[in-house]
C-alpha cells in the first residue's frame, strides 16, 4: 500500500475542470435537443431554439470548466491540508509488466 499525501493544484485543477467541460458539452447538445423538441410546444420560433442550442453547446463547457478548475483547486488545496494533518489515502499500485 501507499498514500496519496499530496495533489498538484494546478494540474488537479485542470484535468477536473476538463471532466466538468465535457460533461457541460454533453449538457449543452442534451439541452439543445429538448429545447428543439419541446420549444415548439411552448410557442417559441425555431430562430430563438436553434440560437439557444448554439449558445447552450458553446457556453456550458466554458462555464463548466471554469467551476471545475475552481471546485478543483478548492478539493486540492482541502485535500493536500488535510492528508498532512492526517493521512492521505491509500492506494495499492502496482508496477506494469510489458
């Protein structure tokens, strides 16, 4: 067994803020498609439905890669004050074989 006693920040931060990203995309393009399939339902033109699923699939990666960078570094730097006050948590790893 070993532990995980510390997290880089910025690198934890990035790669959980490009997780939040992708999963903001998918939202986007599963928001666009309701918004299409129900939009016309509601009374709303097919112009404000389609320029909403562009702005949903461009905007809700950005923004979900903003929060997740910043939810992120707020878990690396709680993390990495908690593990040297306590333990970090523990890992088996195992050398791979080629």
């Amino acid at each position: 067994m070993q532990e995980l006693k510390k997290i880089d920040v910025v690198s934890f931060a990035v790669v959980f803020g490009l997780v939040v990203a992708v999963f903001g995309l998918f939202m986007g393009i599963l928001s666009a498609i309701f918004r299409a399939g129900f939009g016309g339902l509601m009374g709303i033109s097919g112009v404000a439905t389609g320029a909403f699923g562009v702005v949903a699939s461009v905007l809700f990666p950005i923004i979900g890669f903003i929060e997740g960078f910043i939810g992120g570094a707020i878990f690396a730097i709680i993390y990495n004050f908690v593990a040297s006050h306590y333990r970090g948590i523990r890992i088996n790893l195992e050398t791979a074989k080629k």
